[in-house]
C-alpha cells in the first residue's frame, strides 16, 4: 500500500500522465447555473442560484476497458475481464466488512443509515434502514479536482418536481367515471 509522502514509481507516473491527458485535455466539466428557492431553516424562502454539473454521457465498463487496452500492452477482452473480476471481489470484501483501497483512486467503505435508540441495549435490527457505499477519492481523483477546467453552458429555473401517478379515485378518476 503507497503512503501519501512516498514517491510515485516511474511506471505509475507514466500511467497518471496519460490518465491526466485523457482527462485534463478533452474537455472541461460542464455547468448550469439553476435558480431556486432555499429550503435551509436560516435561508428559507430566498432566492438562490447554484451550479450543477451537465453530464453528456457515461462512461460504462466497455468503454473504459477499450480506454485501458488502447493505451497498455492488455487486449480489451482481458481488461474487460479483470474489470469485471474487480468488481465482484470488491462487493465480496465490502460485504466482509472490510475497507477496499483502490490505490490512486481511492478507498470505498460501506456505512448504515439507521433510527437511534435511547441506550444501547434498546438498539434493534431493524432500526437499520439500509446500507450505503462510500467513495473517498485518492491521489488521483483529488489532483483532477485541483485544476479540472470549468464551462459554463446555461442557466435556469429548477425544474418542477412530477407528481407521481397514485392518490384517490377523485384525484385520477378512472374512464368509468367519465
């Protein structure tokens, strides 16, 4: 395991760089500027404008693996598999409980959204509401957070959350009643 204060090996400064042109030299994130109003207690009924990010697409499994064999000695299909083979043994060792370091990338950890209970004792199973994974990036994700390059491509209202189907007959009337 690399320490933060270590020097990075030749090999893997070799692999960031190529990392870093990919990322750094395409293209910059993309923005939105939306206005709404704030729900914060202290803030509460203000107006107020923040940026959120524009995705233009995802980047899945396959098209990282042909990332990954254009730019190694690895052919796709064997990227692709031990991307996959990653996958599954980072759900295993999550679900043991243990902490899954991923280098330069970072960490992930599972953690518990749960009810409290008064004393200890009182705690129940059941009072856990799930289970979530936390991300926390590494060396390399953190230095492209640094200097990513930002673009600005519009600005706008919130969208308005869409009620969902359900309620009352009154509320939907079925076509026998019309």
């Amino acid at each position: 395991m690399m320490r933060d204060n270590e020097p990075l090996s030749p090999k893997r400064v070799k692999w960031l760089n190529c990392l870093f042109f990919y990322l750094f030299f395409i293209m910059a994130l993309k923005y939105k500027v939306l206005e709404t109003v704030s729900k914060l207690k202290n803030k509460e009924g203000e107006a107020i404008a923040y940026a959120r990010p524009v995705y233009t697409n995802e980047a899945d499994i396959n098209s990282l693996a042909e990332l990954i064999a254009d730019i190694s000695a690895i052919s796709v299909g064997d990227v692709r598999s031990m991307l996959y083979t990653l996958t599954k043994l980072v759900a295993k060792e999550l679900s043991n409980g243990r902490l899954v370091s991923l280098g330069d990338l970072g960490r992930l950890r599972l953690t518990l959204r749960s009810k409290s209970a008064k004393k200890a004792e009182d705690f129940k199973n059941d009072m856990i509401k799930g289970v979530g994974v936390i991300f926390t990036p590494g060396k390399a994700i953190k230095l492209l957070t640094k200097d990513i390059s930002l673009e600005c491509v519009g600005s706008g209202k919130k969208p308005e959350k869409k009620e969902k189907p359900g309620g009352t007959e009154k509320d939907n009337p079925s076509e026998e009643g019309i």
